[in-house]
C-alpha cells in the first residue's frame, strides 16, 4: 500500500511564498515521476510541475519563473516551491508519484491566495 501525505498548504497574499511537501511511504520501489498538480473550482486537474527520478523537470507556463519543483530521492519526498503567488494559483494542490505504469496520489492541499 502507498500513502502520499501532503503539507504546506495555506492562505497567502498576493506576491507570498509558500512550499508544500508531499512524502511517500508503504510498499515503493523506483519511483519514476513525482509531481503536483492542481485543480481550481470548476476547473480540470492541471499539471503544475513535475520530476523524474533523473532530475529533470518540468513546469507548466503559468508558474515557470515562479514554482520550483525539488525531491529527495531518499527520502521519497517531493518538494513545490511556490513564489510571487497571483490569486488564479488558488486551487487544491495534488502530489502525484508513478510507480511504473501505476499513478498515486495524495488527498490534496488547499492553497489560497488572498488580492
């Protein structure tokens, strides 16, 4: 069994910083991808960021320059530096891991940004 638990989520103002974490436990072997995604009220799930196990990333257009994605490999944590944030980055904020051909998720964390 996998379990991804997520933190960091919040309230922010426009311009603040925050960070999230999500760590993975249960029953992983080489996890390829780790990333986050997020979904705003009415809208689909979005990628925002993610990284392979080889470290590169990717980023979606709306937060390059701002989010920076980081994992720690030992301790399968991934890590969502979130900058200069705009009030259209509020959404519920999902880590994602694949394991394979097998996708995990956790339960999501709010991230609200205050105009």
């Amino acid at each position: 069994q996998v379990q991804l638990v997520e933190s960091g989520g919040g309230l922010v103002q426009t311009g603040g910083s925050l960070r999230l974490s999500c760590a993975a436990s249960g029953s992983i072997f080489n996890i390829n991808t780790m990333g986050w995604y997020r979904q705003a009220p009415g809208k689909q799930r979005e990628l925002v960021a993610t990284c392979t196990s080889g470290g590169t990333t990717k980023y979606a257009d709306s937060v390059k320059g701002r989010f920076t994605i980081s994992r720690d490999n030992a301790k399968n944590t991934v890590f969502l530096q979130m900058s200069s944030l705009k009030p259209e980055d509020t959404a519920v904020y999902y880590c994602n891991i694949k394991v394979i051909v097998t996708d995990y998720w956790g339960q999501g964390t709010q991230v609200t940004v205050s105009s």
